[in-house]
C-alpha cells in the first residue's frame, strides 16, 4: 500500500506527454478555449505597434509645461485634434500641443500626455494647471511586448485571457495538441445500464456517466466501452481493445480483493506492470495502475503505452480518485506543461470533522464564502461510502491526514475546490 503522495508521483513519473509534433492539429481561434498550445507563439508586431496616450487629454513637449501650476498656467495652442485611429499630420513645435484621446497615436515632437482633468480649455488654447511628470501617460511602442520575442509558450491552456492576446496578435489559427483519449469501462455483474428495469440486486452503472462526464471536463475525449461481465474472458478482450485505442484506460470496479475481481489478475495475464495497487486513503484504497510493454501487435493510437487506472467500483471513490490521480495525468498527459497536481485551500472547518485516523480520508461537502474567508460545510446525510446521493451539490473534498482523527469546528482544513463557483 502507497501513501496518496506517492502514488501520485508514481503515476506522473509513468505519465509520457502526447508528441509535440505527432498529436497536435490545427483549430481556429474561435474554437481554441480550452485547449493546450502545442506550439509557441512568436508575434512579428510590437505592443504597443505605436506610441500612443494612454489617457484623454493633451499631448505637448515635457519641457514646455514642467513649471505649470495653477496659479501660473502655461497655455499652449491647439494645432491639431487627434482620435483614436487617426494618423496626426502636425509636429508638436514649442508653446503648441494636440488635442488627444485614450489609444490615438502621439503626433511628432510630443513626449507628455496631460490628462483633460488637469487643463482649462479656452477656445484653441489650453491651460495647462499642473506640471505632468515627463512621458507620464503616453504608452510607447514594444513596451509590453516586443516584436519576434515569445509571446505565448507551447504547453499552456488557452483562455480568454490568451485568445485575447493571439486575437490581438493576429493568429486566426493555432496548433494545439489533439484531445488524449480515454477509454472507460464498468466491470460487474450487477451493473445495467440507465434505461434497463432493474431485477432484484441489480444496479445502475452510474460511474460510465460520471467518469465521461469528468474527462470531458478535463478536456480529453471518452471512449465509452460499456458493462463488462466479471467473466475474464469478457475482461481481456475489453481491455485489450482498450489499449489498442485509447492513450489512458480507466475501468471501474473489480480492483478489490473479492473472488470476482479479476481486473489486476486480467492486467498479469496481458503482461502488464502493476506500479499500483491499493492506496492510503478513503475513500479509494484499492486503485491498481498499471503500463503495458511496447509490442507492434497492438495497434495502438499513441507511440507509448497506454496507462491503465483500475478504479474502485464504489462511486464515491471514483470521483476521489479521479481528481487525485487520473486528472494529473490526464494533464500531464494532454501536453500541460505544469501544475498537474491537484491544488487544496486552506480553510476554516465550520463542522467538526472525524476520521480513524488510519487512512487518509475525504469528506464531502461544500464551501461557503463567509466575510470573504472560505468555510468548509460537511455534507448532509449518511457519510457511508457506498452513498452517491449525498455528492450531489457538494463542490469540495474535505482532507485528513493519516494520523489526524479530529478537525474541529474553527480549525483549518485542506479542501479540494471541485468547481469554480456555482
Ligand atoms: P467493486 O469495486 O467492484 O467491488 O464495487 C464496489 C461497489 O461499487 C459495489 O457496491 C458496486 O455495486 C459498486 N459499483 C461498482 N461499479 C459501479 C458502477 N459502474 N456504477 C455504480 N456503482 C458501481
Ligand atoms: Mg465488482
């Protein structure tokens, strides 16, 4: 048994990032959000491309107004009006300045911009009330970026933020790495699927739903393999098409230690390496994670082996081991350059919280945002693990350590934000 830190750098270690040359494909801008840059963006045009104000106001010469105060103006005449988008056509010569607005460019011979605030205008003179600092307010070209230096690094996500940026930087198109694929399967007698009657004993296979939900969320693509019987016939020939077609495997179910848990018995017989097979924690302990060797008879989609997750069947641990393990590697895989591991706040528990101490563990609840400080609220109802129904409306997990049996109300606590707000 692995403690989770250690699990969780076993896998990343496992982990081969999709080939920057191989998995990637075009898209255009408008369909970029989202995705991972696989290759870095230089931009052959300056920001600013030219000197420009930064305010409304007026452009002059430092030197003609460095004296001006209120009580000795300096007035200067208006020679040109100049707005956003406008080539200016005059040179600023002394005792002159241009009218100017927020983006217009600077016209020749000025170096200061005076915001309209700190002028008296009176006809085509103006006053100029107080003395500028030099060059204040005036954006000069390549200040915040420079022409053929690079403006966006390979391996990172696209945001708004970024799209604005290659918008600007005229890129209508981009090369990001491909959507990793990510087979699912359920393992189980006792599974059926959503719109089948269920017969005494029988269960929905909800955890195809959330897993496909959750890798799409993570921006990879799903590959929906199904039910599979617990038969190791049915269980080697789903896995064995799940290697040959996904870059990451996740199965749920038929990891633990009952006599009809055949996956880590399947995974031995396909020669594959088990690096994992149960973790500290809880929900989650039994969680195999396993490679296979490199063979030409497998078809594969992807130059590496395919890495093989073997989730516990119980829902509640599927999603806690989702965000613990297989989302990092989903990132890493997915050609994310850094922060792979999932980020945990600290916050004030408003419930006491318990734990046997003996296993890390995750309680489910959600966050409220009291006097803005974050407050960690247990969710309602039975904390068994085999309870579903309780995660609904939840956006947090909850950690203790190994070791830590009591989180009081008040005390700080390590929380897993699982949604961005609601
Ligand atoms: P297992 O890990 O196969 O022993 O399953 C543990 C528990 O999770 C059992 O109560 C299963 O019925 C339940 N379970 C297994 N697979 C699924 C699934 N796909 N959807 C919902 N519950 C499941
Ligand atoms: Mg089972």
């Amino acid at each position: 048994m692995v403690s989770v830190s250690d699990a969780q750098a076993i896998i990343l270690n496992l982990v081969q990032p999709l080939d920057r040359l191989r998995d990637t494909e075009i898209v255009n801008l408008l369909a970029a959000d989202s995705r991972i840059l696989a290759v870095p963006v230089t931009s052959p045009l300056d920001f600013p491309h030219w000197d420009n104000s930064a305010m409304d106001g007026y452009a002059v010469r430092y030197e003609d107004v460095q004296h001006s105060s209120a009580e000795q103006p300096t007035v200067l005449e208006i020679v040109e009006d100049i707005p956003a988008g406008y080539q200016p056509n005059s040179t600023i010569q002394p005792g002159e300045a241009a009218r100017i607005f927020t983006g217009a460019l600077m016209p020749a011979g000025a170096d200061t911009i005076v915001i309209q605030e700190r002028t008296r205008r009176d006809e085509n003179r103006v006053h100029i009330l107080a003395a500028p600092k030099p060059q204040e307010f005036v954006r000069h070209k390549a200040s915040f970026y420079q022409a053929g230096t690079q403006l966006l690094p390979a391996g990172i996500k696209l945001n708004a933020s970024e799209i604005a940026v290659l918008a600007a930087a005229q890129c209508p198109q981009l090369s990001v790495y491909r959507r990793p694929r990510v087979a699912i399967f359920s393992t189980g007698d006792e599974l059926v699927p959503i719109d089948q009657p269920l017969q005494s004993g029988q269960i929905v296979d909800s955890n195809q739903y959330a897993l496909a939900a959750l890798v799409k969320e993570s921006g990879a693509e799903p590959l929906l393999l199904g039910i599979v019987k617990d038969d190791p016939v049915a269980l080697e020939k789903v896995i064995t098409h799940a290697i040959a077609i996904a870059d990451l495997v996740i199965s749920s179910g038929g990891v633990s230690v009952g006599d009809y848990d055949y996956v880590d018995k399947i995974l031995q017989s396909l020669s594959a390496k088990i690096h994992i097979r149960s973790v500290e924690m809880r929900p989650g302990k039994p969680l195999t994670v396993a490679t296979f060797p490199s063979t030409d008879a497998i078809n594969r989609v992807s130059s590496h082996s395919p890495l093989y997750f073997g989730l516990p069947g119980n829902p509640a641990a599927v999603l806690v081991t989702f965000w613990q393990f297989v989302l990092p590697a989903i990132k890493k895989l997915s050609g994310i350059t850094e922060g792979w591991e999932p980020a945990f706040l600290k916050v004030r528990s408003h419930h006491e919280l318990r734990s046997d101490g003996k296993r890390e563990t995750y309680l489910w609840g959600k966050l409220h945002l009291i006097d803005g400080v974050y407050e960690f609220y247990k969710a309602g109802g039975s904390s068994s693990s085999g309870n579903l129904i309780n995660l609904a409306q939840t956006n947090a997990l909850a950690v203790l350590p190994m070791g830590k049996t009591l989180i009081s109300p008040q005390e700080e606590v390590q929380v897993l934000q699982l949604v961005n707000g609601e």
